[in-house]
C-alpha cells in the first residue's frame, strides 16, 4: 500500500489499519518500512489511510520526510587501515617484493586459471602516492556503501565488484598485463551506490539529484580520476560498471534489509575470502 523511510510512520499507518479492522503486515525493506494489506482489504485500506491524511493534512509533510535513521559506519576507515598496513608488509612494487609475485593480477596468469589474483591484487599498491589516495577514497565510499546497505553487505558488494573488474580487465587485454591497487573496488563502490541512488533512493542520500545527474556524476569522476597516462583505464571502468549491475542486484534482491546479527558473519567471511586468496597464492 505504502512504503516510507520512517518507522514512526509506518507504524501511524498500522494503527489506523488496525483501528479500521483491516489486516496488515509491516515489512522491512531497502526502500524503507513496506505496509502490505490482502487485496481483497486494498480498498478498505485506502479509504482509512486517505481519511486519516485528511485529519492530519498539516502535520503529514513534516512526517513523511523525516530521514531513515541508519546507523554510521566506520566499516571503510578500517578497509583503509588494512589497505595501509598490508603496504607497510609489501612494499611498492619497485621493491620487487614476492608478494606482488604471487599477487598480482597478471592477466595471463589470471586467466589461466589464478583466479585468487583477482583478489589479491586489490590489497596490493605500486607506491605511496597510490596507497593513499586509494585509502582515503576508501574510507569515504566503503562506508557509505557499508552504510546504506548493511557491513557485511556493502563489504561483499564492493570486494566482488574490484574481483569482477579486475577479471573483465584481463580478459580484455590482448597481450601482457599486470595491475595492482585497490581502485577498481573502489569505483566498484562508486558504481554500488550510483545503483542504489537510482533503484532505491531512500538507501542513499543524494538530495534531490535526478538519476541521471547522478549517473553524469559518475562519468565526471571516472574522467577525472580515473584516467591518465599511468592509470588503469581498463580497470577502473570494469570495476565501475561490476559495481553498477552488483548494486542494482543488490537492491532488489535485498528488499529485506539483513537482520542484524547476520552482519558481522558477512564482514568475517569477506576477511576470510582475502586471506584464504592470499592462502591459495603462496600454496
């Protein structure tokens, strides 16, 4: 019948239901607090909800906007902080340092079957300057992914679509390739939440940005930031498109935000599926 950010309104809305003797079902969803009613009470339902606006016409506006209260993240801080210290253990990639032996993403290697690479590769850095901005881009864009759709979540989105980025990237290479660095997660993450602005705006907050500014938004920031003479064009815009089609699958298979305790086993498994990719690169 209904859908809106605010518990408090949704739950209004029940008890005017339940004060008509219609039946309900409140659901929680991406988009925000669903109230659901049997088809055959859909009119009922209506005309209770309707007589009840009427009623409270001049206090309706303040209520319906009121922001979904969703708690802050530091889930992207710490991606960064780990970003900085498995730096701090390798070493650029002038060192020549076997961990980019074993981790790089090598495009013929990778697609000889190394797929852990395509892993790895995310958690390693050719210098200082590309750890850096790569942390700070981090700890922004992880925690609003991790922020609008759950830690555990966001951590899977973001990780799968730097995986998935950097697979499309060997596969289209023509001959000898190898990159490193975590920015094709991170414009994975650029395109997680340009998908959940423009599939379920309530998850993100972008004021009131149409769908395609946001979308130009996206492009303006691969040109800027995602080009230049020692950038990995390639990479950047795979990981922006696998961010794109992982967030609109996101959103709507996740209409049901993930109950809470569900979470933190996510971010354990994300922790766990790196390392066991590091595991399998020194075996």
């Amino acid at each position: 019948m209904r859908v809106t950010p605010s518990r408090s309104r949704a739950d209004e809305w029940a008890v005017v239901l339940a004060a008509a003797d219609v039946p309900y079902e409140l659901r929680e969803s991406l988009e925000g607090w669903a109230l659901v009613v049997p088809a055959a009470d859909a009119a009922a339902a209506l005309d209770a909800l309707a007589a009840y606006d009427r009623e409270n016409a001049a206090d309706a506006p303040r209520v319906a906007h009121a922001p979904a209260a969703r708690p802050v993240t530091l889930a992207g801080v710490y991606v960064a902080l780990l970003l900085l210290a498995v730096f701090a253990l390798t070493g650029s990639r002038a060192d020549r340092s076997v961990w980019f032996e074993r981790g790089s993403a090598d495009a013929s290697r990778l697609m000889a079957g190394e797929w852990w690479r395509a892993v790895t590769a995310l958690t390693l850095h050719a210098d200082a300057p590309h750890v850096l901005g790569n942390a700070v881009a981090g700890a922004l864009l992880v925690s609003a992914v991790c922020q609008a759709t759950g830690t555990g979540v966001g951590l899977w989105l973001v990780l799968l679509a730097g995986a998935v980025g950097n697979v499309l990237t060997a596969a289209a290479q023509p001959g000898p390739h190898v990159s490193v660095g975590a920015s094709t997660a991170i414009f994975g993450a650029i395109g997680i939440l340009v998908a959940l602005r423009v599939v379920t705006p309530a998850r993100v907050s972008l004021g009131g940005s149409r769908p395609w500014v946001v979308l130009a938004a996206s492009v303006l920031l691969l040109v800027l930031f995602g080009t230049g003479p020692n950038v990995d064009v390639l990479a950047h815009l795979f990981g922006l498109l696998a961010g794109g089609v992982l967030g609109v699958a996101g959103a709507l298979a996740l209409r049901r935000t993930p109950p809470a305790w569900l979470q933190p086993l996510l971010t354990a498994a994300a922790a766990a599926a790196v390392a066991g990719a590091w595991r399998l690169g020194f075996s």
